[in-house]
C-alpha cells in the first residue's frame, strides 16, 4: 500500500525585523524601473473587501508571511491577520510612494486621531482621545481647518524621518512622488476617492477614505 507522504513544519527563518538597509535594498532590488500606468490608485475603490475577514480567521492563523497589492487596504488585512512580516507590491512604483507615506505617518503618530490629523494636514482637534471612535475621529478632522503652511510642514517631517532617521537613499523623483501623493490626501481630505487625483473631485459613485474607513467587516467590526 502506499504511504502517505511525510509533513514536515517549515523552519522558521524570518526575521524578528529588518534593518533599515535590509528594507531599502529589498525595495530596490524587487522594484523594476518606473512607466506608465493609467490611474494613481491612491486609495482602494473596493468598499466590501474586509467582508471576507471573518472566514479568513477561521482559516488562518498569526504569523507567517503575508503578500497584498496596492495602497490602504493591506493594513486592514495586516491588522486583522497578524502577519510576521509584510510584502506590498505593484506595478506603480507611485505605491512605494504611498507606502512610505504611511510609515512616516504611522511613525510619527502617537494615536489614531494623530494619524488621520497629520494624513490630511489638518489640526488635531480637542477633544478626541485614543479611544474616541472611527466614526468621531473622520466627523472632527473633517471640520478642522487646513492650512497650505501645515502641509510643508508635515511633508518636511516625512522627509527627514525617512532619509535622516532611516538613512533612506531617495531620489528627488521618489521625494516629488511622496509630495504628490501626500499633496492629494491634503486637497481632497478625508472625501478624497480613487478617482480624485484624476480630476473626480472626491465626488461620483467611488468609495471615500471616510467611507472606507468607517465602514465594517459584514460582522459588525470596524
């Protein structure tokens, strides 16, 4: 009769984290040379992906290697599933411009309200605290005033955490693109949509940030 093959558990090789030279040279030696692509893809457009959530955890435990493409919604996924590291590709390399965005955000936050304050360059409000909810959150920043002078002063702040704390080698053309992409969260704000930086506006049938961000998991989680 024949035997049923032998399972054996796969040594657990991966780092507990990586230096910031590990990090850039595996950005750049995965990345290939920058072109065309027909749309920014600031944000998702798919307002229903975080229903698959709930099945995902009973089939899938922490840990592990997770891959995803694309901008926001990885972190949705990232935070539910609890990964041991983290893999973000695209074709665009505006991505990588978007997700070093994020980790000079998430970096400089001290809470969820500081986030959502700094991504769009506006005033922290009072009031808020780290356990006010999505919904409060999204409500006060949207009000709170912006000023072009808060902007630079932010993206200056993204500037030097990434090329003088982490010593990351980027170009003026990787500089330009975080600018971009940070400059249209600022214009837009928390109405900003897939199609804004293409001139939509944050109007039409696309999903918001807001949107997205308030919405839950069809289970009632947020």
């Amino acid at each position: 009769a024949a035997l049923a093959p032998r399972v054996h558990a796969a040594a657990d090789t991966l780092p507990d984290r990586l230096t910031d030279k590990e990090f850039w040279d595996l950005s750049r030696t995965l990345s290939e040379d920058d072109g065309y692509f027909r749309s920014d893809n600031l944000l998702s457009n798919e307002i229903y992906f975080q229903t698959v959530i709930p099945e995902l955890l009973t089939k899938l435990k922490p840990g592990g290697v997770y891959m995803g493409v694309g901008p926001e919604q990885n972190f949705t996924y990232i935070a539910a599933l609890k990964p041991k590291i983290v893999f973000i590709t695209d074709v665009r390399r505006g991505n990588l411009h978007t997700q070093l965005m994020y980790k000079a955000l998430f970096q400089l936050s001290n809470d969820r309200v500081d986030f959502v304050s700094l991504l769009f360059s506006r005033k922290r409000p009072e009031g808020l605290t780290a356990s006010s909810t999505v919904q409060e959150i999204f409500a006060a920043v949207g009000a709170a005033p912006r000023t072009e002078e808060t902007y630079k002063e932010n993206y200056k702040r993204i500037v030097e955490l990434l090329t003088k704390k982490h010593s990351l080698p980027l170009p003026k053309e990787d500089l330009d693109g975080i600018d971009y992409v940070y400059g249209n969260f600022f214009t837009y704000g928390p109405s900003i949509s897939y199609n804004s930086s293409q001139g939509g506006g944050g109007r039409g049938n696309m999903s918001t940030y807001h949107s997205l961000m308030t919405t839950t998991d069809g289970a009632g989680q947020a």
